[in-house]
C-alpha cells in the first residue's frame, strides 16, 4: 500500500463493502485477492480498490458463480494491473457515468463494476470525515475540520441529544452529515475491552500460553 490508500480495518472494510465481518475475512482466508490489496503489517488492513472488489466478489454470488466472480476480478486486474497501488483520489477518478473503466466483457456477459464502485466510494466518503492527527489533540480522531472529538459526538446522539443542542455547544460544526459520520465511526472503532470468555475472543487473536489453576475447597459450617 502507499502512503496515499487508505487503511481500513476489517470492520471498517466490512461497512465499506457492505458485507459482513465474516465475509471480508474471507477475502484473506480463501486468497480472493493478492497481498497487495492488503497491508499485512497493519492489522490486516485493507485498501480502497480492495473494498470494492470485495463488494463485488460477495454482492453477486446471488447470480454469478464463483469461477465467473474470480475470472472477472482477474480480467480488471489484467486493465488495470496496478490498480491494488493506485491511490484513493485515483479510485475515485476510475468511476463516472461513462466510463468504461470498471466494465468487464465476458463473451456474451457484460459487467459493471462501477455499481460496486459507487455505494463503496459514498460510504468511504462519510466515513473520512473522521480524521487523526498528531497536532491536534494528540491524536484523537476529530471531525473534520474541526477540533471536536468524534466519540464525544457519537455519545451525545446515541443518548439521544438533539442536533439543535450539539449544534449550540459545537458551533464549529457546518453539517449535519458529520453527526453520522462520528456515529459510523465510533460504532466501527468501539473501545477494546478484555474478553469475558473464550468464545468471545477474537479468530484473529493467537494462543500464546495456557495456565491451569487449582482451587481449593473449602466447607463452610453456619
């Protein structure tokens, strides 16, 4: 990946795509698409480019097969051989009206990427106006173009706060839109607790060491 891609996490990469955790998972598992799409040194982080093949490869099982789904993502790699190194501005450029860029044809098949492409972009769109840097509160992810932390919004509207008031007290919020985008973001980026139990750990997590433990009993007379 390059400095200007977008890393998104699997749950982010799951919202982008519009599928589940489980599926996007996949994309990894079942070698679905090469390494380049994904920043293994980063968590598993996954591109912009990935997201969209990834909405494609899930959303059309209903009517193409996978050997179909697998040899049209191969085809667009084969026009686009650097596409898994393009950068998020170039991606948003692939996709317009007219252009053929996304459009595969297979024999009698015609295909449209760009349908995937679109809702992917939109999602990506309101999920970066949530932004992270150093200078400005040492990190805290913010609203863009403002010094107000996203958690702190997502709280007041999960506690059902009005606009209205948040407004009042963050004028230096323009829009409305940024309220969802703070509301995506914190629901993708929850605070990481310990788990409760062992089913609840995550699959990506490893087993380092196991310990048993001995309790004692003990009789307790009244």
């Amino acid at each position: 990946m390059t400095n200007n891609q977008y890393n998104a996490t699997i749950t982010e990469a799951a919202y982008l795509a519009n599928i589940p955790d489980r599926e996007i998972r996949r994309i990894i598992e079942d070698e679905i698409l090469n390494t380049a799409f994904i920043n293994m040194r980063k968590d598993r982080c996954f591109n912009l480019a990935a997201c969209v093949l990834a909405s494609f490869y899930f959303k059309s099982s209903e009517y193409l097969y996978k050997k179909c789904r697998i040899l049209v993502i191969k085809k667009l790699l084969e026009k686009i051989p650097h596409l898994a190194e393009v950068s998020d501005s170039e991606v948003f450029r692939l996709h317009s009206e007219n252009d053929e860029t996304w459009k595969i044809h297979i024999e009698e098949l015609s295909i449209d990427l760009g349908v995937f492409a679109q809702p992917t972009i939109e999602r990506f769109e309101m999920l970066h106006q949530v932004v992270s840097l150093e200078k400005i509160m040492d990190g805290e992810p913010i609203l863009l173009g403002t010094r107000v932390p996203a958690r702190t919004i997502s709280f007041l509207v999960s506690n059902g706060i009005s606009y209205k008031e948040i407004i009042e007290q963050y004028p230096s919020i323009p829009n409305y839109e940024l309220f969802q985008s703070a509301k995506i973001w914190s629901d993708l980026n929850l605070y990481r607790l310990a788990p409760k139990k062992i089913a609840d750990i995550p699959a990506e997590w490893k087993l380092i060491s196991t310990i048993k433990v001995k309790f004692k009993k003990y009789e307790i007379f009244n």
